[in-house]
C-alpha cells in the first residue's frame, strides 16, 4: 500500500500541544521522575495499607533496593520479571530496576505455568521479583539459574551503584501483548518511548502535581503502569494503590483519601453503576475508561446517575496512548476521541486500519528482529484494529482487522452489531464473531449474556429487533445463550474461545 498521510488533526489538540511536542528534560523516564521527585521530599506521594509513603522516602527506597540487585549481580540491559499485587514494595521494585538500568517485564499475576514457560523461554530473564504462591518453585524448575525473590527484594544489601543513566534509546521494558489470539509477544519500549507516552496524556488530561489518582488496576498493563503509574510520578502527583477492584473499597478511597482521578476499564464501571453509593464518584475531576470499549448506554448512565463524564481513550501495547476524547470539550460515547499530543493517527481507508507513529511506539519486539518489518514502514505502526472518523475529527473503533467478518463478500464490523444487540432489554452483553459457513463464508454469530431473570431472545427475535439500524446481511445468523463471556486479566474478550465453542455443523 502506498505510504499513509496522517489526518490533519492538530486543530484538535490541547493548548500548548500545537506547537510540537517536546519531553521534559532530561529525555528519559527515570531522570524526569528524579528531578521531578527530588523536589520537595515531604510530600505524599503513595498511599497503601493504611500508610502514605513520601517522595523522598520512596526515592531512597528505591536507592536501597537498586543496591540489593547490583551486589547481586544484575547488570544494565538485564532483563527481570516483576509480578505481584498493586503494593509500594512493588513500584519501589519497578522504579528500582528502571534506575539501575534492567529492563522489566511486567507478568500478569493469572498466569499458569505453560504461560509463564512462555514469557521465560522468550525473555529470557536474569531475575523474577514475584509475589505470587508457588510461582518462586516453578520459576526455579523452569530455569535453575534465574535469581527469584519477593518485590520486597529480600537480598542482602549493598552500597548504591550509578543510577538514572540510562540514555532515551536504552531498552525499559519489555511489554508483552494480551495474548487473546496465539502467543504473547514483548513489545520493546525505551525510556524516552515510555517517557513520551505518559507525557502525552498528561498535556491532554491536565494532570498536575494537585492531582490524587485512585489505582486498582493490576500494575502489569500500560493502563495501571504505563499510564496511572508513570503518570503519577511524573507530575509528582500521588496515589492509593489497591490491590484488586472492590466497589465499596474504591468508592472508601475516593472519599476518605480525597482522590480526583480514577482509571478503570469498563467491567469496573459497570459495577460501580451498579453500586447504590455510584453518586460519591461525582466529586471526582476525571475518570478515564479503556483497555475495552464502554458501552454508550453506560457512559450516559454515570453521567446521570454519578454526575461523571467519562473520558474514554485508546491505546495499544505497541504504542501506549494514541487516541483521547479531550479533557475540554464533548466526550463523545462510542467514541474514543482525538490523536494525543505528539502522537499521528491515520486510516487507509475511510472505514480502514488505525496506523500511527510518534516518540511513544515501540522499537520492536524482543527477539524477533524481523518479525515487523511492515508493521513500521516508514515509522508507521499498523495497529490492526479498525476505526472510522467523523468529519470533526473524532475516532470510533469498530473492530479488529482479523475478527472483520466476511458474508457473502460484504463485510460486517462486529462492534456495529454488538451496539445495536445490547439495547435489547434482554440482553446484558453481547459479542458478534464468524464462524464459517459453507454457504456464506462466514456466518455472523451472537453470543449473548442476559439480564438477569430474562429469558436468551431467539435469532428471530434479535434480527427483528436489529432489523430497522442493520442491513439483512449485518444481523445474526444464530444466537448462543452464555452465563459469562470468557475475558482476559484487563476485561478483553477472548473471541478464539466462544469460536471454538460453536457448532460448525
């Protein structure tokens, strides 16, 4: 395909993004934290079971446990895995390695042993700072020469080494993709890639050191890490860290800490919806969505009951944030937005794949040097995903280049059918997929979860309903009546599995 041209989307920006993008000195993560930090050390800076932790506590820890790992042995480009509950030993642990120049791989905590097999054959780690049960005797059978300790690093200490000289090109972390379809992959982020991803967000979403964020998310994923972690010390702002999502125990914090932010993926605004206390989210100041699309229904529903406007916004593993709906101005449901600052977004097509680039995308994916080639033509990152754009510049995702369905030669974006099943009364979510058909290539197939105490509408039934906002070919051959639909750690759902739980007949 012929080189894509970015969207003239700079009309769209925040003040002060038009005139280039430019990343806080000193061009690295660890140094902008540092020098940001370093200021004013008696400030809170997170808070976790029951106690706050200061700057200039938390930037000596971090001093402390970089020794531990130098005397034992750990060198710069090192790779460690890093996995446990949202804790201040845990960032200490991330920032610590960071500092002293390792590389992290952040682990998701539902991992099973054929997965982290995986994630250690690839990465091939010098070190795992892990939490979890059984996880230190498994690493060890896996790889008998890998040093394992908790993310309180409980190794012998040692004088302080050389620390935030990492240059911005130097390898930070190594990212691997959701593995909803085959096996993950490690996206390579450099200091400057990561330091330019969260800088974007915060020009957009005017976060500043007055800023106090609620952080439940798991710290293993660009939201909770990349963007609430980072985020946070970069500005200098702080955070409660709770280890896992319980309604009541976020909207506690939200008001006993005094919080202004909070980040959740929409299984968690669901429930929160669902809370009788959902009106104490109203004195928050900016509550962002992603990771999964939120329903429009739901985004009008907390603006009525919660007196919130969700800002949804779009990102992928590769390249961090790319996509916002602005801080002021409308926050469009069903929509994810505007290109962030710093960042190009273009279609190759009207209806087409979101491509972009900026300082904020990978440099590659950890051993498999030729394994993209294409994908960063000319810079441009080809996200698979698809999207169409509205003539004011707003982005709406309608679905996954692979999960296209084609049906008698046309094709069908699943998104566009799933928002039109779930305003059925009867329905409480729905995901469209194909399945092949020997008459039309693809079947498009629904599978349904229903509102409590509803009985599965029939196929005939949904197409009736779906009939006056879908073309015939659009709506649903079959439906499958499901209790839940199966889901990754961050609320994706995983399509491979409900496939191969159909009939092909």
């Amino acid at each position: 395909m012929s080189r894509p041209q970015p969207r003239p989307w700079t009309d769209h920006l925040p003040d002060g993004a038009r005139g280039g993008f430019t990343l806080p000195e000193p061009g690295t993560l660890v140094g902008a934290w540092t020098a940001r930090l370093a200021a004013d050390s008696d400030r809170p800076l997170f808070h976790h079971d029951g106690r706050w932790v200061d700057r200039g506590a938390f930037l000596e820890a971090t001093e402390e446990v970089a020794g531990r790992l130098h005397r034992a042995g750990l060198a710069v480009g090192d790779r460690v895995l890093v996995s446990g509950e949202a804790s201040v030993d845990l960032v200490v642990a991330h920032v610590a390695c960071l500092r002293l120049g390792l590389v992290v791989v952040p682990v998701n905590g539902a991992y099973q042993d054929p997965e982290l097999a995986h994630m250690v054959g690839d990465a091939r780690p010098r070190a795992a700072l892990v939490d979890h049960h059984g996880w230190a005797e498994a690493l060890r059978a896996m790889d008998r020469h890998l040093l394992v300790a908790s993310t309180s690093v409980d190794l012998k200490g040692g004088p302080t080494p050389r620390l935030d000289e990492a240059g911005p090109d130097a390898p930070a972390l190594v990212a691997y993709t959701s593995g909803t379809t085959g096996q993950p992959k490690g996206a390579i982020h450099t200091q400057a890639s990561l330091l330019a991803g969260a800088h974007s967000v915060v020009v957009a979403w005017r976060w500043t050191d007055h800023d106090r964020l609620l952080l439940c998310l798991p710290l293993f994923h660009m939201h909770g890490l990349g963007l609430g972690l980072h985020g946070t010390l970069l500005v200098g702002g702080s955070a409660v860290l709770q280890a896992g999502f319980a309604p009541e125990a976020v909207l506690d914090a939200l008001v006993d800490q005094q919080c202004s932010m909070f980040f959740g993926v929409p299984t968690m605004y669901h429930r929160l919806a669902d809370h009788p206390r959902v009106g104490e989210m109203g004195g928050l100041r900016l509550c962002v969505a992603g990771s999964a699309p939120l329903a429009a229904d739901l985004h009008r529903r907390l603006a009525t009951e919660a007196g919130v406007d969700v800002l949804e916004r779009y990102g992928t593993t590769e390249t961090l944030m790319l996509v916002s709906n602005p801080h002021d101005g409308e926050r469009r449901p069903g929509s994810v937005g505007i290109p962030l600052p710093g960042v190009e977004v273009c279609l190759d097509g009207v209806t087409g794949e979101v491509l972009a680039r900026g300082p904020n995308v990978f440099s590659g994916y950890w051993g498999r040097p030729d394994d993209h080639p294409e994908a960063l033509e000319g810079g441009w990152f080809h996200t698979g995903d698809l999207a169409e754009v509205s003539d004011d510049g707003y982005l709406s995702i309608v679905g996954r280049a692979k999960e296209l369905i084609i049906t008698g030669g046309l094709n069908v974006y699943p998104r566009e059918v799933e928002d039109v099943l779930v305003a059925h009364p009867a329905v409480a979510e729905a995901v469209v997929a194909g399945v092949p058909s020997t008459e039309w290539g693809e079947d498009v197939v629904a599978w349904v979860v229903t509102v409590d105490g509803a009985d599965c509408p029939t196929v005939e039934d949904l197409r009736a309903f779906a009939a006056g906002a879908l073309a015939s070919y659009k709506l649903p051959r079959r439906v499958v009546d499901v209790e839940a639909l199966p889901r990754n750690a961050l609320g994706k759902v995983v399509r491979h599995q409900l496939r191969e739980t159909a009939d092909h007949g």
